[in-house]
C-alpha cells in the first residue's frame, strides 16, 4: 500500500501584498483556497531566500510571472508542485485591494 503524503493548509490574509509566509522544510505548495468574497481576480507570487529578505516575483522559465485566477466562488485551486519546488518564503500578491482583507489559504504537502 502506498502512504499518502501529509497535506497541510496555511491561513494567509491578503489585502493587496500578504505578510511572509514560511513553508516548512520538506514542503511544496500544491493548491490555493479562495475566499467567496473575493475582490481580486488574480494572485500573483513573490519568492525569497530568507523569511527577511528581497522578495522577488516568481516566474516560469520563460520569465512570464506565475499567476492564479480568483473568481467569485470559493475555489480550491491546484498549483502545480514543479513551479514552487525549492520555496520556503513566500508573499501572496492580489491584483487588487481586498477590502477588508480576505483570508486565503495555502496548501502545502510533504515531499520526504
């Protein structure tokens, strides 16, 4: 029988650039929740090598930024493990104010 890698969710409140998140060691992003109530249509991402430092867009090889779509409706969104292996500090970026902030959460699963 294979063992089902432990999935976690982290709270993350947004209004237009969300406060630094820590992803554990041994972790990768794979899914974003939307709230119902969400003002923006778009999140984007930014990345960095410590929990203080430059926070950087994270962008797919072809240098486009990495983006999800947020619609009206409370979604579960599948993020693709490969573009957020190697993250440990990231902020989330709405593409417009959220008023008042909304919580979204982050779901990260093991990869040991």
């Amino acid at each position: 029988m294979v063992e089902r890698a432990q999935t976690e969710v982290i709270d993350v409140t947004v209004e237009t650039t969300s406060t630094a998140v820590t992803i554990g060691e041994n972790k990768v992003i794979v899914g974003l929740v939307t709230p119902a109530s969400a003002d923006s249509t778009a999140m984007t991402f930014t990345v960095s090598d410590t929990f203080g430092g430059t926070y950087v867009p994270l962008a797919a090889i072809d240098g486009v930024a990495v983006s999800a779509t947020i619609t009206t409706t409370a979604t579960r969104l599948h993020l693709s493990p490969t573009t957020f292996a190697g993250v440990r500090y990231i902020k989330l970026v709405a593409g417009s104010t959220e008023t008042p902030a909304k919580t979204y959460q982050l779901v990260v699963r093991d990869i040991s």
